[in-house]
C-alpha cells in the first residue's frame, strides 16, 4: 500500500481512481481524429526518448530488480523484469516498427450500396478507454502505450508494485512526449500509486472503461476474469505443446525445442510440454539435447526408456501436464499417435499455442486441423507466437479467448467498427 492510499478513505480512492479514468476518457475524444502522419512521427520520437534517457530507465530497474531480489521473487519474474540496452533498444524498435504500420482507424471492413439506395459503411474506430492491469513486465507498459497511442485509444495502466520505479520512469517520458506534440498528456495514465485497491476500483469502473486486459500469470488473470465488471479480454497462460511425430528429422527437431525452451523460459510462448511419437526415431536425441541444456525433464515412463541411466529425470504426473513452468522444466508424455497426441493438447492446453515437428504432410493437416488453439505451428518454434515476430510491431496480450481478438493482439484487435449509412431521404415501409 502507497502512503497515498493510506491517507484516502474508500470513497476518496474511488473517487480518484475514478477521476483518472474520466481524464483517460476526455483524452480520447481528441485522439481518434489525430492523423497517421502524426501519430507515426509521436511514436517515432517516444522511441528516440527511451534510447536517449536509456540511463534513467536503467537507474530506476535497477531500484525494482534489486528490490525484487531482496524480496525473494522467482528468478522468471525477475528475468521479465529486468531491463538492460538490449532490451530498452529493442522497445524502441518496437514503437518504429508500430509507426511503420498502416493505421487502422477509418478503414472500411465492409461498404455497398443497399437496393434502397442506403450507402452504407462499417469503418474502425477506437475502442476508446483501454485498460491494462500487469506484473513484472516493463514492456508491456510501452508496448500497450504504443499500441494504444496509434490506434486512437488513451489507455489507464496498472503495472504493479514490482515494476513501480520502472513504469513511471517509461510512463513520464511517454507522457512527457505527448506534451511536446501537442496531444493530451492524459492519453498515457497509470494508477500504480493507489495500489491493489486501486486496481479493484479500475476493475469495477465499467462506462469508464471500455475494455479492460490482463497480462500475467494464471492468479492474476483469473482473480481479474472472476472479480471485473468491465468487458474482459483474457491473455491466458501458456501451456504450449510441442508435437515430435514419427516422421521428424532429428537435427530441425533438436533445433526447434532447444529454441521453444531454452531461448527465454519465462515467457508465455515458452513450450512446457513434448509429445512424442512412439516410434520417433529422433526422441533419444532430441531428448539428449534438452537435459544436456540444463532442462529437468519429468518423463513418463516410456519417454524415460530413451534417455540414459545417468540422465537425471523427474517421473512425470498428471499435475505435470498442465504446469506452466516458466522455468527450464519440461514435461515429456510418449503418445502412439497424432490423434493421441490432439487428445491429450484438448485435455491440459489453455488454448495459447502448439506445435507439430513433422516431414509428414498427412500428419501436419491433420494436426492442424484437430488443434483448437490460437495458433498452430509446422515445423517451426512456438516463439514466433508474438506481435512483433509475426508483423503486428508489438502486443497487448495473447487472447485465449474466441472473440474478435484471439492470439497476438495488434491494432486491429484495439478497435471496433462503426456502421455509417448516408441517405437521400428514405424512410423504412
């Protein structure tokens, strides 16, 4: 709890919180007619500002890694916490990549001419007030912002107390930008200040806010799904499958899930379960080269019949099967075929991303077809399941949800549509 959310009494939280949101709404009005090339030069200089105030972001991580450390949180939260030039040039990217992007808002999805004579039209436009409640993820602040920023919205950010010194160093030079082109400050507001009970406050303001995303992992989302009374797009977590079927080529195979593991564990599109054909003759080394990269795998007992007695394994249970890690465990389930293989993925996913290794056409439409996920890959690692690698310049979340967003969220997903109709005096008989 803040000091100023000591001083306030419930109704006063409220009241702030609320006000925050109102501020956030006013801000919006002014921004769904703001012109790309305007836009596009804003996000062109916020990402210019992160790279020239790179030593502010840095001091102000630092504060929150070495808080975090003291505090004993898990070594993946920490990992998505901290910040380094890498990773700081990498968001600056990001927000160049986004201006490079067409901008969605007036685009028509669908224009005729009815046989009355009606000329209608559904056009996008912004969704108006989104809000943002996440953990530990710094890149998320300027990815939604961005996002937000370019598809018309303002958008009320939550960001939690683990990132608190980070998120408003990103925040205040976002903010800062904004007031030097001319656009509402407001655009960009968070309420990390008021806490938890803040959060709760947000979570209630429904006319307030028009869409509210969560991103984190499984208690944050579903203390979010059960408590909101504003609309809900759920980013679930990632209890990503990776298929080797019979028929996979052992070096692409070892390739694929070292990448689909080991290149950063603590993200959702991490792969947190193998499945493997029983007669995948690329099981003895693919798994070879997963315990040799440090990951503990929990086997069943005919996946453990690959490895050799030496390996240091973990017998796998069914509450392996529907973990998500985050970390470089592994588990490992032998299946005697690909509907075996779809029938376990229906069980344990969450519907993020899965994965099929495969030089077997048969095999990959089949799998494609019986997986109800929100992306399905052949032959390649389930990392590409993210904004910025599939073309969108960045994400809000990943949707597990069948709405109108699921997967990676981009522009499209953070607007709805208008229906425009222009007449020459018709009235309906």
């Amino acid at each position: 709890m803040t000091d100023q959310q000591e001083d306030l009494s419930a109704e006063e939280l409220t009241e702030a919180v609320h006000s925050i949101a109102d501020r956030g709404r006013v801000a919006s009005r002014s921004l769904g007619s703001v012109t790309r090339d305007r836009k596009d030069r804003l996000l062109l200089d916020v990402a210019a500002a992160l790279e020239q105030r790179r030593d502010l972001i840095l001091a102000a991580n630092r504060t929150d890694v070495e808080r975090g450390r003291a505090a004993g949180t898990a070594a993946g939260l920490l990992d998505r916490l901290s910040l380094d030039p890498e990773r700081i040039a990498g968001l600056a990217e990001a927000l160049v990549q986004l201006a490079a992007l067409p901008d969605p808002i007036g685009t028509a999805v669908r224009a005729e001419t009815l046989p009355n004579g009606l000329r209608m039209r559904q056009v996008r436009v912004p969704l108006g007030v989104i809000a943002a409640i996440y953990e530990a993820r710094p890149n998320v602040t300027v990815d939604i912002a961005g996002l937000a920023l370019k598809s018309g919205n303002a958008v009320v950010l939550r960001g939690g107390s683990a990132a608190a010194a980070t998120n408003a160093a990103l925040i205040g030079i976002i903010r800062d930008t904004l007031g030097d082109h001319g656009l509402p400050r407001d655009a960009v507001l968070s309420i990390d200040d008021f806490g938890r009970d803040g959060a709760r406050v947000l979570m209630a303001a429904r006319g307030r806010i028009d869409v509210l995303i969560p991103r984190g992992g499984r208690e944050l989302i579903q203390s979010v799904v059960n408590t909101a009374r504003v609309p809900v797009i759920e980013t679930g977590e990632g209890n990503v499958h990776i298929f080797l079927d019979e028929s996979a080529d052992e070096e692409m195979a070892i390739d694929l899930v070292l990448n689909a593991k080991t290149q950063r564990p603590s993200v959702c599109n991490t792969m947190e379960t193998l499945l493997v054909h029983s007669g995948a003759g690329a099981a003895p080394g693919v798994l070879a080269a997963l315990s040799r990269a440090g990951v503990t795998l929990h086997v069943d007992d005919r996946a453990g019949s690959w490895l050799a007695d030496d390996t240091a394994t973990v017998p796998a249970t069914d509450a392996d099967w529907g973990r998500e890690y985050l970390q470089l465990d592994l588990a490992v389930r032998t299946v005697d075929s690909v509907q075996e293989a779809l029938e376990h993925i229906r069980r344990w996913s969450t519907g993020h991303s899965e994965a099929i290794i495969t030089n077997s056409l048969a095999a990959s439409e089949e799998f494609v077809a019986g997986v109800d996920s929100a992306a399905v890959l052949v032959n390649a690692s389930t990392r590409f399941i993210d904004g910025g690698e599939l073309g969108l310049g960045a994400e809000v979340g990943i949707s597990t949800q069948k709405m109108h967003a699921r997967g990676p969220m981009g522009l499209l997903e953070l607007t709805t549509t208008k229906w425009i109709v222009h007449g020459e005096g018709q009235v309906r008989r």
